[in-house]
C-alpha cells in the first residue's frame, strides 16, 4: 500500500542565480517594499516592473539588511522605493525621458542597472513612512542634501539615514535624498529581468 508523502513545507526558493543576486524582501521580510516603478506612481507615470520585487547583489543587500536592522533596534526601518533596475527597463524610461538631468543614458547605465543602488526612505517601528521633507523623485533644491530650510526632525531624519548607510558601505548624492550607491565592490550591467508569480 502506498503511504501519502508527508506534508512538504511550502518556502519560496528563489528563482534567479543567487551568486549574482539576493531578494531583500526573502532576505528580510520587515523592510517594507514600494517600488515605485511597479506602479504609475512615479515621474514618467508608467508602470515599468510587471511585479514588485527589490534584487540587489548579494554584498549589497547584506550591508542593507545591516544598516536596517541597526535602524531598528532604534525604532525605525527601511522602505524600499527602487533597488536593482534591468537595463531593458532603463531603455524604457529613456526612450521616454531622454534628458541626461533625469535619467540615465542605459548605453551608460547607472548603479542602479548594476544591482549596487536604492532609493529608501525611513519608516517608524509600526512600517510607517516618516516626513523626509519632498517625496521621492522631488526634482528641486529641497531634495538635496545641502537644503537646510527644513523642520528640524527632517534634518534628523536626513542625517540618521545618511550616516547609516554611510558606515556600511553606501555613498550619498547631492541631490536626492533618497539615493544610495554600495561603492565597496564593482558590478557589471545587467540585463536580467525577475521572474514575476
Ligand atoms: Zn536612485
């Protein structure tokens, strides 16, 4: 007589290489995801992911998932506006935007086509997003660092973001608020494009 398998236990496996790239949401359910470009929430008001999914390479997403869990044992968290962007996906926006001062030329690319970028901002303990002062990909002077002109727990914010991210690995940019680039280990472009349930 046959015996019934025993109940398997359903995980998710991954469905990408895992040398090159690491899911941060499998990695570390409690950073909260938002990508913008999974939506028409954004400045081209296209969706251009078919599905919500935040890959970075594997060194990237450990340093974030470090920086976030030290924000949390302060009472903050990570969410994720954008992480790893397919270079197919850069084409896209640049057929649409094609101005150097907004997106990146993808013959080019940028840190985000090689899986090292994020665009995060803070939430509180309960996954609430903070006031950073402009919403993501705000295109003015008051997204930048330098812009002082803000209530003081925006500064804060601001800063705390920073130099997290800073100790492990991230470097800031100028002018968004939002941006950090892993600059510890070189990556190449990709053309790889998640997989979607
Ligand atoms: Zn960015």
């Amino acid at each position: 007589m046959d015996t019934l398998p025993a109940p398997v236990e359903k995980k998710r496996l991954p469905d990408y290489d895992t040398t090159e790239w690491t899911d941060v949401a499998l990695a570390d359910s409690s950073i909260a995801l938002d990508l913008k470009y999974a939506t028409t929430d954004n400045f081209v008001e296209t969706q251009l992911y078919e599905c919500p999914r935040c890959l970075l390479r594997p060194e990237v997403a450990k340093a974030l998932i470090k920086a976030h869990r030290e924000l949390k044992a302060k009472g903050y968290g990570f969410k994720m506006f954008d992480c790893y962007r397919p270079r197919p996906i850069q084409w896209k926006l640049w057929e649409k935007v094609p101005d150097r001062r907004y997106v990146a030329d993808p013959r080019k690319g940028s840190m985000h086509n090689r899986g090292a970028a994020v665009d995060l901002t803070l939430t509180d303990s309960a996954g609430l997003e903070l006031d950073m002062g402009t919403p993501f990909d705000f295109f003015g002077k008051k997204a930048y660092h330098a812009y002082l002109d803000l209530p003081e727990e925006v500064l804060k914010r601001r800063a705390l973001l920073k130099t997290t991210m800073e100790r492990h690995g991230f470097q800031s940019t100028k002018t968004e608020w939002w941006h950090y680039a892993y600059i510890r280990k070189n990556y190449a472009l990709s053309d790889f494009v998640w997989d979607c349930p």
